[in-house]
C-alpha cells in the first residue's frame, strides 16, 4: 500500500514537470532567450516541494495522518502554514497591484485580511482545537444531532471551497499563462494535477510543507524586492512616498482617475492624491460591508480551521495564530512597497496594459529592479517571482481541496453514510484519497470550464458565506448554550442562501443592458473623438501628435470593444437571473447576510429545543475552555 | 474501544476557580474583540467620512490617512501579543489547576469514545 502511491507520485510529479517544460519549450517568441531560467527556477521549487511530497507519503498512514498531519504540527510551523494557506495570489499580487495603480484605497484592503485573524485568535482557534479532530462538521456535531449537522456543514464546506476553488484555479490558469506562456488549459491542469499529487499522496503532512515552502520564498522574495526598491532612499519613508508624489506617470494616472475634476489640480496635488483615500472604493457602506466579510468570514473559511486540528494544544493554536498574524501582517506591510514601488519604477499605466488587474505589479517589479528585461539579474527576479506565484496558487489550492475532500470523507462518507458501521483506520485513508481525486478532478474540470469568466466575485462569495453561514454556527454553538441542531441547520442555510442570493442580484453579475448602453454611447461618440484625433494627427506639435496617436489607439479599442459587447449579447436584456437591472446597489452582502445568519441560528435553536444539546453545553464548555482530554483524544 | 468514564462536567462548571476563569475570560475576550473591530471599522469611516482629516500632512508627504492605515497594524499585533501574554501567564494556569485536579478522577481517557460518538451512535 505504501510503496505504490510513493511510486505513482514520483511518477506524477515527473510527468507534471515534464509536460511544463515541453509544452513551454515549444512555445517561442517574447524574451526567449531567458526561458531556460524560468523553467530553471520553475523546476527546482517544483522538485524540492516533490522531494517533501514523497518524504511525507510515507508518514501517511492513518486518517489522523492524513487530514491533521497526526497533530505533529508545531505553532511555529504551523503559523507559516497559515500563513502560506491564506496568502493567496490575489491577495499577493492582486494588492500590491490595487496599490500600484490606485494607491492609498489598495493599502486599505490589506488592513482587513490582517485584522480577520483577531477574530480567529480570540473566539475561534483554541475551542475548536479542544473541540473538534478533523473538520468544521465535527465542531459542529459535538453537541448537535451528528448526522444533520454533519450534511450542513460538509455542504456548506464544499460550497466555500469550491467558489474559493474556482477563482484560484481561474486566476491561476491566467497568472501561469501571462508568466510562462503556456495555454491556459495546460496551466489549469499543472496546477491541478501537481496539487492533486502533494494531496493524495501526502496528505495535510505534504500540504503543510508545500505552505510553508511557499509562505517562506514568498516573504523572502518580497524582503528582497522592498530592501532594493526602499534602499536607495536611505530607508525613509517620506522620502520614498515623496518621490512616489513628484512621479509624473503617477501624476497622470491618477489625472485620468478622477477625470474633470483633476483640471483644476496643480502636478503636486495631483501626486499627493495617490496617497489619498477614494480613488478606488466608491461607496463606504460596500466597503464596510466588505470589511465585516473579512474580519468574520476568515474565522469561517474551512482550511483555515482545518490548521487548527493539526497541532496538538491550545497553546499551540494560539502561537499558531500569533506567528501567522505576524507574518501575514509583516507581508501586507511589505505590499505597500511593492505597490508603490511598482508604480514608481514601472508606471502604472505600463502595468494596467499587460493585465488590467494589475496583478502583474510584482513580477514587473522585481524584472525592473533586478536590472530590466534585458538583463540576467531582472529576468532572474521575474521568473523568481513567477515561481513563487504559482507556489503561491498550488499551496492555497492543495488546502481547499483538502478541506473539501475531509468534508465528504469524513463528514458524509464515514459519518452519515456508514453511520454506526465503524470504517477502519485504513478504509478512511482510502475514503478520504478517493474524495481527493474526485474534488481535484473536478476542480480542474470547473477551472477548464469557467476560462474567461469574471471569477473575482466568487472570493468575495466564498467570505460571504464562510462568514454568514459557518462563523454564526460554530460561534454560537461554541459560546451559546441553547444553540442546537435546529439553530445549525437554519443558519447554514439562510445564511448561504442570504449571502448567495444577495450576490445574485447585485450588480456583481452582468446586465447586458447596461452593458449594451454603455457600448452604444462609445459608438455613438466615436466619429467626433475620431476627428479630434485627426486634427491632432496634423497638428505641428510633437506631443500633440502623440498623444492624438494614443487616443486613436485607444478609441479603436473600444470601439471593437463595445462592437463585440453587442454581438456578444444580441438580444437579450435581463442578467443570468432574469433582471434587467440589480435589485440591490451594493456588491458586497456581507452586512445583511451575516445578521440574517446569526438571527436564524437564534431563530432556529429557540424553535427546536433539543435536551441533549443542552446537556452536552456543560462539557464543551469545560473542553473548549479548559483542554481537558484533548490530548488524549488526539493520541492515536 | 476504550471503556467510556464519566467526567463530572457539571461540577467543573460549578467550581468557583471555572467560574472565575469564564468571567474574567468573557470580559477580556469580548471587550477585546469589540475593540478590535471598532477600530477596524473606523479606518473605511474615516477614509469615506473624515478626508479632510485623512488628507493632513504630518510628516512630509505622510499623512493621517496613511499613520492610521499603519497603525492598525500595530494595534491588531498589539492585542495578538496582549491576549497571548495574558493567556499563558493567567487564564492557562488555571485552566491547568482545574485539569489536573479533575484529572485525577478521570482513570481511563475517553476521547476514541468521544471520536466515535460524532460518527453516530
């Protein structure tokens, strides 16, 4: 048993690097000449996350192995596990890009991803190690009728990961065809399958490694970048800011942000803006609604909790969380420089042209810094940071399909399905590695499926939920004596269905009217700004004629845009849900799903009462305050 | 299996060492969270509501917006380093105190009983 899946990994792994390799080396063109390094600094990661991945495949032996690692986890390794689970690409690259091309308002959205681990550490992170073995479920079941609770909560469960999955394997198949100029399909796959072989093989031990590897290049690379992008300014912060105010590709980005009213603003107000708020969120309500998503929604997302199973004591999970937070906190302070940074060195219109996300702030950094695109150093640093990247999205997706296939191993297969016919140690390591490869497969199908689909909203989608549904439920029936099996299936359901159907009918989704509208105002305009570029095309003045070049360029842009826009929608007029127009303004549901989650979990323990739950309270209670058996149950 | 013992929960809650360790317990943690999260809700108030105080300059280009910006980290570190002080030299040991004396009544573990109860009985 234990011989053939070291081979099969062995083997998977090779042919994941193979098939990279080739398929990259029959594409050409770009800078070819330094393909050789990507694939270099690409291969050696891969290999040394392989050699972890066949060192654990042979620790894996029990269920216990597999989900927690055999709870031999340590806070310290664990706290860079987090942090390596819960640094995902977006939040690596999507924020140093937010920053690089809206400034301050970027930085602003670091700050709740950071503060979110207040709530794990004061409310969250020691009960549930006291309480729980492998799952979000198993809190949940303690106390509650174990079947009920196990089909909500494994359901739930999936439904967070798979919106999480999804958007990573999206984004993931993008990042690694913009960084190595694979196809896209090809991209999704290797992310897939490399992930799939750390999982099935290795189990929470291998995945743990893979995070910390991961959370450990990603911190360094990032050290290195800001030391060499904040050295030259003695290491000053108004001096680095001051210079990011007087840079004119900065000045005139955000002249375009604000439109009419940046005429009146002299070049210096102009770059002082930048590091102002309110260049990039409009609506404070949303943004609040936002900020709640991710202070409460973290503390509910599975494969976070799931770190919490494999270190052995409270203690532990409250270093856990302590180093994490240190780490993650030091890395969002790190982004602040690298946005900056990236916009100063690179330009923030430079960046928005190769992805309009400006996920590429980094890697273009580092290329920059290291020397630029024709040197060895810069490509050096680009293809570092294109392999910490995709590190970045296998790590993050190996713990979500990890999450998920413990919640239909273990919550639905050997819970409620063999309900009262106990499974071997043996028969759950196969249960939970068969439920690997079912959410692995299908998560490269979904990735496959979903290409060119406007996947952002589903992060946002998965906080919602984990923050509606799982925070209300496992708070409750931790700290709430008359929370009961009723009270868990209500919330689970009314704060998904709240926070899904509110997304729904925001204006998140596509209203091809609007869209439409938008795209005939831009034909309608078209034959005045083309003859304002014309007259500027003949003008005598250099930068005159330039200019009128570039917005010739753009006009034609998007007016094939808006021209694809109608093909594209024909004639229909109402969104994916019937709408012709969103029900609600705002894109965030957050600020009422998570009350409504809460009210019914209230609701719902108040109508059902149950005994038994609340003749259990008085030891979860005790055990989630006290420890007490905990180490025992966790010994096997 | 292990033959399952019956850990006298209800005493425990009952004893007035548990008693005080909630109590002190809840008002920290409570008081903390909320802390926690009003201070994290006035940064998007204020960079919607207070620009004008946001804007201020106060240390060359550096202005109120970006010293709150940066001392929201401080303070959400801060708390993390406060709470886990305050946890191992006080709310830990007396969680130990009470383990060990419970313990002692307690002969056989009970957590595969435990383990198997969540997967039905």
């Amino acid at each position: 048993m234990t011989s053939q899946p070291k081979k099969w990994s062995a083997a998977a792994m090779f042919a994941v690097a193979a098939l990279a390799t080739k398929t990259a080396c029959a594409q050409t063109g770009g800078d070819t000449d330094y393909r050789w390094l990507t694939f270099t600094v690409f291969a050696v990661i891969i290999v040394i996350t392989m050699v972890v991945t066949y060192l654990a495949a042979k620790r894996v032996r029990s269920a216990s192995d597999f989900y927690t690692a055999g709870g031999g986890v340590s806070g310290f390794q664990n706290g860079w596990a987090i942090a390596g689970d819960y640094l995902s690409a977006a939040s690596f690259l999507g924020i140093a890009g937010l920053i690089a091309l809206y400034g301050y308002d970027g930085f602003m959205y670091s700050v709740g991803f950071l503060v979110a681990y207040i709530t794990v550490l004061l409310l969250i992170a020691e009960p549930c190690r006291n309480i729980g073995k492998y799952t979000l479920a198993d809190i949940l079941a303690y106390r509650n009728d174990p079947k009920k609770t196990r089909v909500v909560g494994a359901l739930s469960v999936i439904a967070v990961s798979t919106f999480y999955l999804t958007a990573q394997m999206v984004g993931g198949g993008v990042l690694v065809k913009t960084l190595i100029g694979i196809n896209y399909e090809t991209s999704v796959a290797c992310v897939g399958v490399l992930m799939l072989s750390y999982v099935l093989f290795g189990g929470m031990v291998a995945t743990t490694w893979v995070q910390i590897i991961k959370a450990v290049l990603l911190v360094c690379a990032s050290l290195l970048i800001v030391a060499l992008v904040w050295a030259p300014y003695g290491f000053s912060l108004p001096a680095f800011l001051q210079d990011i105010v007087l840079d004119p590709r900065v000045q005139s980005r955000v002249a375009s942000l604000l439109g009419d009213p940046a005429k009146n603003m002299t070049a210096l107000e102009l770059g002082q803006r930048f590091l102002e708020p309110g260049l990039y969120f409009k609506a404070p309500i949303d943004q609040i609604s936002l900020g709640l998503a991710l202070i409460f929604g973290t503390a509910g997302l599975p494969h976070i909790l799931m770190r919490f199973f494999t270190v052995r004591t409270a203690l532990q999970a409250r270093r856990s969380v302590v180093w994490a937070m240190a780490i993650i906190g030091g890395f969002y302070l790190l982004t602040l420089f690298l946005g900056f940074g990236a916009a100063h060195d690179v330009g923030p219109a430079n960046i928005a042209a190769v992805d309009a996300g400006g996920n590429m702030a980094a890697p273009l950094l580092a290329q920059f810094i290291g020397g630029g695109a024709n040197s060895l150093f810069g490509n050096f640093m680009l293809a570092f940071v294109s392999a910490v990247a995709f590190a970045t999205i296998v790590a993050v997706v190996a713990g979500l399909v990890l999450a998920s296939a413990s919640a239909i191993a273990h919550d639905l297969y050997v819970g409620v399905v063999r309900a009262g016919k106990p499974v071997t140690s043996q028969g759950q390591v196969r249960a939970a590695r068969i439920a690997t490869l079912i959410v692995g497969a299908l998560s490269i199908a979904i990735g496959i499926g979903a290409k060119g689909q406007n996947v952002a909203v589903l992060v946002g989608l998965a906080f919602a939920v984990a923050a509606s549904a799982n925070f209300p439920c496992v708070l409750l029936t931790l700290y709430w004596k008359r929370c009961n099996t009723g009270g868990i299936v209500a919330g689970m359901l009314v704060g998904t269905v709240a926070a899904v159907g509110l997304t729904l009918v925001s204006p998140n989704l596509t209203y091809p009217k609007a869209v439409k509208a938008a795209a005939h105002k831009v034909l309608d305009a078209e034959t005045t700004k083309r003859s304002a570029a014309a007259e500027a095309l003949a003008s005598a003045d250099p930068g005159v004629v330039a200019k009128g070049k570039k917005d010739l360029a753009a006009l034609d842009k998007a007016v094939a845009k808006a021209k694809a826009d109608i093909d594209k929608w024909g004639d229909a007029t109402t969104s994916f849900m019937g709408l012709e127009e969103p029900l609600i303004q705002m894109k965030n549901p957050g600020i009422f799903s998570i009350p409504l989650g809460f009210l019914a979990v209230l609701i719902g323990s108040l109508l059902f009462r149950d005994r038994r739950a609340e003749e259990l309270w008085n030891e979860v209670y005790v055990r989630q305050n006290t420890g007490l058996l905990v180490s025992k149950s966790t010994a096997h | 299996m292990t033959i399952p013992v019956t850990v006298d929960w209800a005493a425990i809650i009952e004893d007035p060492r548990f008693k005080r360790l909630h109590s002190r317990k809840t008002r920290f943690l409570w008081g903390m969270m909320a802390v926690s999260v009003v201070y994290f809700l006035l940064l998007p108030i204020g960079a919607a509501y207070f620009q004008d105080v946001f804007k201020i300059k106060v240390w060359g280009v550096v202005n109120v917006g970006l010293l709150f910006a940066l001392s929201e980290f401080v303070v959400t570190l801060g708390i993390a380093i406060l709470y886990s002080r305050k946890a191992s030299s006080d709310f830990d040991v007396v969680a130990a105190e009470i383990c060990a004396d419970f313990a002692k009544l307690v002969a056989t573990p009970t957590g595969e009983r435990r383990a198997d109860r969540g997967v039905g009985v």
